[in-house]
C-alpha cells in the first residue's frame, strides 16, 4: 500500500543540491517501494506554479547557500510557491566548503512558517562553482553513503513519529546578516554588480546559458548581453561547452583567491534526525 507521497524539490544552478535531494528522496523512496516526483523550480518559468502538499507527503526541500543564507532572489518563491498543509519536510541546504552559517535553520523556519513539519535537516558538502579547488569531487561516495544513512534513519523516526517538535539545526533562529565576502587582504570586498563576460572568439551562439540562467537575464539574441540582475550562481560558466562564460571582476577574483587559500580543507556534512 503507498503510505507516502516522496517529493524532491530543489533550486540547483549548477547541480549539487539536484543531485543530493535526488538521492534522500529516492532512497526514502525505496523504502516504501514507491517512487519519487520532482520539482525543480531553478528556472523562472518554474517559479510561476504554486504547490499544495497534504499530510501524506514527504517532501526533501532543497537549496544552495549563498552568502551563508538561502539564495535570497529564491525567497519569494519558497515564501508564496509552498503549501505545506501538514506534510513532512526534510530541509536540506548545501555549501562549498567554507559554512552553511544560519541556511538551515533559516529554511527549517521559512518550511515551517508555510505549514510542513520538519523531521530532520542536513547541510551537505558539494563542489563549489566559483572554483577548482574548493569541495572539488563533492558529493563522493562517502557523502552518497552518508546520504544512505541519514534517509534510513529518517524512515526510522517516521516509523516512531507521534508529537511534532520541529527539526533542532545548527544556525541561529531568526537567522543574522548575510556573510559578508572577504578579498585576499581580508578586508570586507563587494562584487554586487559583477556579471558573466563572454569571450566572442570563443562563443557558438548555442544560447546554453541563456537556457540555464536562473534569473532569465542573458539575452537570447545576443548571449554576452546580460540585462537583467546576475546573482553569480555559474550557471553559465559551468554549462558552456566552449568555456566561453568567465568573470573578469577584480573584487569577485579575489574573494575566489581568498576561499582558495583559506578553505580547501576536508569538511564533513551535518545531519540532523
Ligand atoms: C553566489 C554563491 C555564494 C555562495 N556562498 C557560499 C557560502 O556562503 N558558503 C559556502 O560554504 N558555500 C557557498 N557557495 C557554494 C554553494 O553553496 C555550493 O557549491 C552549492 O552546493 C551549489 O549548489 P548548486 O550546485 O545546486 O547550484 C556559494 C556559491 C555561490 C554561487
């Protein structure tokens, strides 16, 4: 018999958060012999539909951490898009190796505010877009095994579930200010304004980038055009199959060039159950 409806639901640009939701979901899933469904809401037009979830749902909630937060252009559409009416939800945010800082619990408090009952939480460790160094190769297997874990426990728990106490995370609840991005000379840098350039010699006008773009700002017609706000996810540097999508900006080089001198170290998952 279905007991429960397993949904993963995720903002991804670059495909770390996909790929961790994915796996929870589809091995909750398996416990139930059942199978997933997924909502990808990455693309704008994705995040003009409005979900409404009921009690016999699962729903594993994912998102990057910008800036030590959940990416805050992504915070109209996790406010009004999710209904939980009741559901269970697994908040589940990833980070590059330097911290998660108040994401979760931030989402833990965005999922609860909107109706779910948060079961458990994870902060897991995935390969950093601005780099080549930081968390490169993450997820691996031992995070994928970790992932195992963590799902089985949670079928665990619902199997004992009885009163509703929301998930404890690490993080502060109301979550504080947003990191502030630090250069190589450890002052405060901003790089707000800084977009993708594209090198012309290089581009086929494949118009991949503009397909990816999560905030829809690169042109169509003419791809180094980008008009709307860039939120410097690397949608389009990673994507491009001609590596024709790079930033050029001095302060954002050298908040890179500070993160990979000071955080390339191993860094290990959180899991809350
Ligand atoms: C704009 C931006 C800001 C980021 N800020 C942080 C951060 O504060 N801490 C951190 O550890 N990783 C940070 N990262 C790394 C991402 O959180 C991480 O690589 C994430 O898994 C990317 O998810 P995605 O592949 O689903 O897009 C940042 C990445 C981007 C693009």
């Amino acid at each position: 018999m279905k007991k429960y409806n397993i949904k993963a639901v995720f903002f991804s640009p670059t495909g770390n958060t996909e790929k961790i939701v994915t796996k929870i979901a589809e091995e909750i899933a398996a416990s139930f012999d059942d199978e997933i469904e997924t909502i990808n809401f990455t693309l704008p037009e994705a995040r003009r539909t409005r979900w409404v979830f009921d009690v016999n749902t699962i729903v594993v909630f994912g998102l990057p951490v910008y800036a030590g937060r959940i990416p805050n252009k992504t915070l109209p559409a996790v406010k009004e898009n999710f209904a939980g009416n009741g559901a269970f939800a697994i908040p589940v945010v990833t980070f590059g190796n330097r911290s998660y800082d108040d994401a979760l619990s931030e989402l833990r408090d965005l999922l609860e505010a909107n109706d779910f009952r948060t079961i458990a939480g994870a902060a897991v460790v995935g390969r950093h877009p601005f780099s080549d160094v930081l968390a490169s190769g993450r997820p691996d297997a031992d995070d994928i095994d970790r992932l195992k874990g963590f799902s089985q426990d949670i079928c665990y728990k619902l199997g004992k579930y009885n009163m509703h106490r929301q998930i404890e995370v690490k993080g502060v609840s109301p979550a504080k200010e947003y990191y502030c991005p630090k250069g190589v000379n450890g002052e405060a840098t901003n790089f707000l304004k800084a977009k993708p350039k594209t090198n012309k010699v290089k581009c086929t006008k494949c118009k991949i980038c503009a397909r990816v773009c999560p905030m829809g700002s690169i042109d169509s017609t003419d791809v180094s055009l980008v008009s709307g706000v860039c939120i410097k996810c690397h949608a389009c540097v990673l994507s491009c199959p001609v590596n024709a999508k790079y930033f050029d900006d001095p302060a954002f080089l050298s908040h890179v060039a500070m993160l990979d001198s000071e955080y390339v170290r191993r860094v290990e998952s959180d899991f809350f159950v």
